[in-house]
C-alpha cells in the first residue's frame, strides 16, 4: 500500500512538473499586458507603445498596453510586482523604480512594492532630463533662469510626474546645487505636468526629451539646458549642465521588468523578443523621432547598471529628505 500511494504522489510530481514545463514551452497562448504606470504623454508610454507592437509580432500574441498611474508611477509598479509571475503581466518603467521605494521609508508610508520584487529585462532608452519653460517666459537661456531663481524664492513654481519621480528628483538636485528654491507642483504624470505648464499653472519642469521634442519644434516652449553629459543629437544647440559648470546628471532611461518569480523560459522569451524590437527599424524610426534613440541594455548588463543606479539614487533621495 505504502509503495502504491508513493508511485501515485510520484506519478503526480512528475504530473505537474510536465504541466508546467509545457506551460512555459507553450507562452504565450493569449495577450500579454505591459503596465505603463503614468499616464498617455509621457516617456514611458512613448516608449512602451512601439516597443509593444513590435513585440506582439515576434511573440504571436497582442502586448497591449495598459496606462496604471499615481503615485508617481508606484501604483502600477506596485500591481506588477505584486501580479502572477507567468510572463502576462509586464512592466514598462522609468528610472523613477529606482526611487519609490526609498521615497516611501522617508516619508514614512508602508512600502508599495520592494525592488527584490521585479528583475529587468532590458533597457530600451537613457535620456538626460531637459529643463523646459514656455517660450514667452523671461528666460532665454540657463543663466537667466537661474537668476531669477535666486532673486524670487517661492515666486515660481515647477510641475512634475509626482513626489520623487523622474521630473522631480532632477529639479530638487539642481535647487539643492544653484541654491535657489521653487515650488513644486506634482501631477499624476509627465502628459499632464506638460500640459500645465503649456497653460500657465507651472513655470518649468524638467523631462524627458521624447515627452516634450515635439512641442519644442512647435515653437511652444524653449529648452534651457540638460541634466547629460555632452549633447543631445535630438536638441544640439542645448547646452548640459555639466559643461556649464554645474554637477550634476540625471538619467531618464525607460526599462522592461518582469516580477522577480518569473520563470526563466519566459523570461528569456520576453528577452528575445524586447532585443527584436529594439531592433527593429520602425521602433528606432519612431522612438528617435521623438528624441530618444534606442540605448539598449540585454538583462545581464542592465540588471548591473540597475543595481549601481539604486544606490545611486537612493543616496539622492536621503539627501532630498522628506517632501509634502
């Protein structure tokens, strides 16, 4: 008897083993979500939607793209994190996933997720922010802007995707460095953050170039400077804060994550199909037309280079301090 009930739990082991080995050699056998966790407009959905195209044709199922704000982007980073490691759930993020975390031991709230949680598939773009003001302000260039900062604490204000996200830790570490002070004026995402300062509720912010290239070549706003080191192809003409004297880089780069339990057939799958479309000549076309040309990174390269940027930016963030 006791032979017999030991082959049956055996047949069965090997029952579900054989059930979930052909599960992940079957994936994918229905739609894959890629959660872009800000709002239309921004970087990461300028990103996600033709890296999701082109990822829908390699894998043979559609990669829809679906747009989970708030909280700076930790809502939806956070449901990622938390969702069924089986490859359906997937994560475009923005370095802001650097952030969050920390963000929230400072401010005292119970962590939305843990970075332990999720584990990178590639990097797509790295951008340096941009600092941008409406083109009928004052400020024609850096130096004037900087100014004016110092001459009026509190007078103007600038608008971002959220409390420590990517458009608000890069305009605290230029306050702290310049030593002037601006109000800040968080929003649920970059789309909307552009969006008030085309209508005159902020002064400036600071963004990625692909979210505001366009309205640039529109004539409606004017770029002051950048947070990279060099010039961009996309903006030649706009000097970096570094050649200007200034110290200070910041990095807005656009990553695919997976939740960390994610098995690695999947995982290798998503993988292959993330370095075919960045390669694919219809993604680089439209993602350089919006200022950000492809600047990938395969798992292994970009897990050590999320790794070096969260401690970076944590130590950043402790510096920032707890903000309202």
């Amino acid at each position: 008897m006791r032979q017999k009930i030991t082959a049956i739990l055996l047949l069965g082991v090997l029952a579900l083993c054989s059930g979930f080995s052909f599960a992940q050699d079957s994936w994918p056998n229905r739609a894959i979500t890629m959660v872009v966790p800000f709002p239309p407009g921004g970087v990461a959905d300028a990103v996600a939607r033709p890296v999701a195209e082109a990822m829908s044709r390699s894998l043979g199922q559609p990669v829809i793209v679906e747009n989970k704000s708030g909280a700076g982007g930790g809502v939806g980073m956070a449901a990622v994190a938390k969702s069924k490691p089986d490859g359906y759930t997937i994560l475009m993020a923005l370095s802001s996933i650097s952030i969050i975390p920390e963000a929230d031991k400072i401010v005292g709230r119970e962590q939305s997720f843990q970075l332990s949680q999720l584990k990178p598939v590639a990097r797509f773009t790295a951008d340096p922010t941009v600092l941008i003001v409406r083109v009928d302000s004052p400020w024609k260039d850096y130096k004037s802007f900087v100014t004016a900062m110092r001459a009026n604490p509190g007078k103007y204000n600038f608008g971002s995707s959220g409390n420590y996200g990517t458009m608000h830790v890069p305009m605290e570490m230029l306050k702290s460095q310049e030593k002037f002070y601006m109000v800040h004026v968080p929003y649920t995402g970059a789309g909307p953050a552009i969006v008030g300062l085309l209508g005159g509720q902020v002064d400036a912010i600071a963004t990625g170039p692909s979210s505001i290239v366009q309205q640039i070549k529109a004539g409606k706003v004017r770029a002051l400077a950048h947070w990279g080191d060099g010039r961009l192809a996309s903006m030649p003409d706009v000097p970096s804060l570094k050649e200007m004297g200034v110290k200070i880089e910041f990095a807005q780069w656009a990553g695919l994550f997976v939740p960390s339990e994610t098995p690695e057939a999947i995982t290798n799958k998503l993988r292959e199909a993330a370095k075919l479309a960045a390669n694919d000549e219809r993604v680089r076309a439209v993602i350089a037309g919006a200022g950000s040309p492809i600047q990938y990174m395969d798992a292994p390269e970009f897990k050590v280079y999320w790794d070096k940027e969260s401690t970076r930016m944590s130590d950043v963030v402790k510096k920032i301090g707890k903000v309202e």
